[in-house]
C-alpha cells in the first residue's frame, strides 16, 4: 500500500497506471476509519483495479468550530486499517494541497436538494462537501466514486453534481453499516460513552417504529409521536423529516410513498449524529 501526500507524488504514481487503463475506484474519508467506511473500501476494491482512499479533515464543510476541533483524528491506526484491505494507495493531502490560494468554492444549483435538512441546519456545509469533492475528483480522476447512505443527502448532491458538471466519474451508493445493535457507525460514536452509545439507539428504533407505522398516522401525528419519544430520552431532536428519496422535499401525504425515506439528526452529549432508512 503506497502512501502519498502530495498532488504531485499521486499524479507521478497514477497517471502510467491511468494510461494502461487501470480503473480507479475512490473512497474519500475524514479518517477515525470504521467498518463502515471499511466496507466502502472493500466494495470499490471489488469493482476496479486500483483502490483509493483519502483521509482529510474538510474545514470547510464544517459549519461549527468546535465539533471540527473535536472531530477524531488517528491516521496511524486509519493507516493500519486499510493496509489489512485491498486498498492501493492512501492519499493524505495537506490544507494547502487541497486549498490552492486560487481555489474558489465551488457554488452550482443544486435542484434544492441542498435546502433541507442538513443543509437548512449546517449553513454552507454543502457548498464545502462540493468544493473539496470537484477537488478530488479532479486530482483522482476516478473511474468510480464511493458514497455511504449514512450522508443520503450529501450522496443525492454528489450524483447531482457530477451530473450537472458532466464529470466522468460514476457515483456508487453503499448501504448504512450499523453496529449490532443497529446504532449506524460514525467516526464521531466514539466521542461517546459506551452508555450514550446505548441512549442513541433511540434513533434507529424510532427509524423501525417509523418504517412500520407510517401509514397508520397522518404526517404531523407521526412527526409528533417521534418528538415525544426524544422528549423523554436523554437526546435532543434535532429534526425529523419523512422525504421523497429522489427530490429530498417533504411528503406530506402518504399517498405518494414509493420513495419514502425517512432522515433524523440528533444531538447527544454535545455529539450530532444522523441516520436514516427507506421507509417503503
Ligand atoms: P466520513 O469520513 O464521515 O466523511 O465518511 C466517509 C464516507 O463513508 C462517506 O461516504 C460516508 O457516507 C461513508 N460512511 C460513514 N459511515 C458510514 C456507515 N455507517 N455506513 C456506510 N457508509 C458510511
């Protein structure tokens, strides 16, 4: 597994591979690396010759200083995980290698799936997780992208954006990669106690409580019912939305449920965490 930091040295590794036709597959990370980003890894290694992998923490996505400040930072062990998968080449890039003084954010109409939910609550969260992917994209030249559905939104935006900016790169969803008892995996679980770890499966059973029961209430009963249960849980509600999988905006009649899925963000202990599930 190749190690690189730099543009340049990337650029000097991939492009005879590039030329002999090998098919990049790429995962883009934050690091603090857990199963779920290590199935990513194992599903682009599955589909393409070379895999790759970065790690950067993306100030620009992150709208809150603090919880970029606290976001988990372990590239040694990150790096011991993916030298046990298929994983080719990682690429750890500095702020200065992603944020060229000319880079300018990258700003594109995004059909409004940017206006709900984490967008309406992470101001320009949206515009950073476009800038640094067009960034990637454009330094990796991926044949294939690999996006988990844990971040739905941000995998609706990235296909969108690849779309309208007719980049040649193919967008792969994943499935969300849940612990056993069904808490989704993320880097920032492990700011919490194994006790808050357990008070958070508050979300993936109002998940359930919601795929099984939609159809039996009326929009704002169900929305009230989810409410009530986080009132008494150690857990503030955040939002919860019940939306067209393809458009994200909101369904307010269940008459119209192929592509229902419903999103929650909730904050425990100071730690934002978010999930959600198809609901049809
Ligand atoms: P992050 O490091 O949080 O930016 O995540 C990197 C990629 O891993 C993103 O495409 C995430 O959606 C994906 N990812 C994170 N957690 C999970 C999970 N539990 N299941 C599937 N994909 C995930």
């Amino acid at each position: 597994m190749h190690i690189f930091k730099t543009v340049a040295e990337l650029e000097d590794h991939l492009s005879p591979l590039r030329s002999g036709g090998a098919s990049i597959g790429f995962v883009p990370t934050m690091g603090a690396l857990h199963n779920g980003h290590l199935a990513l890894v194992n599903h682009a290694a599955s589909e393409n010759q070379l895999t790759i992998v970065s790690i950067f923490v993306n100030p620009t996505q992150f709208n809150n200083k603090t919880d970029l400040a606290k976001y988990p930072r372990e590239i040694e062990s990150d790096i011991a995980k993916l030298a046990e998968t298929k994983c080719d080449i990682v690429f750890l890039p500095s702020e200065k290698e992603m944020y060229p003084e000319k880079t300018e954010s990258v700003k594109i109409d995004l059909n409004g799936l940017d206006s709900v939910m984490e967008g309406a609550h992470r101001p320009g969260h949206f515009d950073g997780v476009a800038t640094i992917v067009s960034r990637f994209f454009e330094i990796v030249k991926p044949t294939k992208a690999y996006f988990g559905e844990k971040d739905f939104q941000q995998l609706m935006i990235i296909r969108q954006l690849t779309k309208t900016l007719n980049l040649p790169v193919e967008i792969i969803g994943h499935p969300i990669e849940r612990s056993a008892k069904g808490l989704a995996l993320s880097s920032r679980n492990q700011l919490l106690s194994e006790a808050d770890q357990s008070r958070s499966l508050i979300i993936w059973e109002s998940l359930n409580w919601m795929q099984k029961n939609y159809t039996s209430y009326s929009p704002d009963t169900l929305y009230q019912a989810i409410k009530d249960r986080f009132e008494g849980s150690d857990l503030q509600l955040e939002y919860v939305h019940v939306v067209d999988e393809n458009t994200l905006q909101p369904i307010d009649q269940w008459s119209n449920t192929e592509h229902a899925r419903a999103f929650i963000a909730a904050f425990i202990s100071g730690v934002r965490l978010i999930d959600n599930m198809q609901l049809f």
